[in-house]
C-alpha cells in the first residue's frame, strides 16, 4: 500500500481502529500526523521531478 491512495486506506483503518476503541486518541493523532507528513513529502518529491 505506496502512494497517496495506499495512505489514505491507512488513515481511514486508523479512524476506524480509533473508533471502535482500539486506539487512544493521541494515538490516532500521531499516526495520522505522519501520514499527512509522508502525503506532503510525497507531492514535493513529484513536483520537484516535474521540473526542466
């Protein structure tokens, strides 16, 4: 599961297992923090890879 649709699979079980109990709420926090981290370096790595 790479990429921007793999990570968005990730972040909804994480909603998901926060949901049902499974997961504290700083948990969820952290994980979805990274997860919007590795989105944003993802779309600069493609941007810079766009250029000349």
């Amino acid at each position: 599961m790479k990429g921007r649709g793999g990570l968005e699979v990730q972040e909804e079980l994480v909603d998901r297992a926060y949901e049902s109990g499974m997961m504290t709420f700083l948990q969820r926090w952290s994980k979805k923090k990274n997860f919007q981290r590795k989105l944003r370096e993802n779309k600069k790595k493609r941007h810079k890879g766009s250029g000349s």
